[in-house]
C-alpha cells in the first residue's frame, strides 16, 4: 500500500490504515461523499421549518427562535433557512430533557454528526442490556438527574472526540 503523496507504507502501518478504515481508493472517496449528500439531503427534506417546528411544540415562531438562540432546540441552515431535525421532536411535542443536553453541543459538529448524535445507538447508554439512542434514553428516562447527566456525558465526549 502506498499512502497519497506516493511513499511506500510498512507492511504493518498499511494493516493498520486499513483495519481502521482509511482508504487510498479514489473511488471510495468518491463514495463517501455521496453517501453524505445522500443523507443530508435527506435530513433536510425530513427536517421542519421554524413555522412547523412552533405548530409542533404548540408556541409561537419566536419562541423557537428563542429557543434555538438558548441553544434547547438544534437547527442548521440549508439554502439560507433554518431547518430543524425531526429527531429532537415526538408526536406530541419535543424529546424530553434533550433541551438540558442539546445546550452542551459543539457548534463545531456537522449537522450529520449531530443527528447520527442523537439518533443512533451510544454504547454508554443501554436498556435491557443492549445501547440505545440519546433520543431513546430520554424518552424513556424518568427524568432522574443521573440519566440525563449520563446523556449529557456523551454529547460532551462528542465535544472532547471533536476538538
């Protein structure tokens, strides 16, 4: 394996390249990034207007204004709107206790690493044995300040992973 500026890799340095996922394929870059515009794009057509996001939780517009200037609701801007994901919500209105952890989130994160963030499973938080979502932790959570101290703890190893 050679890396990208052409020098020869040790046999061993290449192993671990590769068991670690870094790649000298062009193709597999090319790939990468279209599975990323492929899921922004998604998260933008799934994610709410300021005016959905208010009819949701039942306020006005400039409380989630507000709100979004506090740092309790998360959104991002696509095409000069501000769009909020649909993961920080429920049918009935927004995840309970994510606005006491959305406030500790990196305004460095990509919109994409905020929402896997939140929504895919966090090996520090598990249920029955098995790791689960932030958005599923608090949704289940009692409201204990353990629990939500425990989700708060990952958003700041997120922090931590990202600086």
């Amino acid at each position: 394996m050679k890396d990208p500026a052409g020098l020869a890799l040790s046999e061993h340095d290449a192993a671990l390249l590769t068991d670690a996922g870094f790649v000298t394929d062009p193709a597999a870059a090319t790939a990468a990034k279209g599975d990323r515009d492929i899921h922004m794009q998604d998260l933008v057509r799934n994610s709410l207007s300021v005016a959905d996001s208010a009819q949701r939780l039942g306020v006005t517009t400039a409380r989630v204004r507000q709100r979004l200037t506090g740092g309790t609701l998360w959104a991002f801007t696509s095409d000069r709107h501000r769009l909020l994901p649909p993961a920080q919500f429920t049918a009935g209105g927004a995840v309970p206790f994510l606005d006491q952890v959305l406030p500790l989130l990196s305004k460095e994160l990509h919109s994409l690493t905020v929402q896997a963030l939140l929504t895919q499973p966090q090996p520090s938080l598990t249920v029955d044995g098995r790791p689960v979502s932030i958005v599923a932790w608090l949704t289940g959570c009692a409201g204990a300040a353990s629990d939500i101290e425990q989700a708060a703890a990952v958003i700041t190893a997120a922090y931590w992973e990202s600086a």
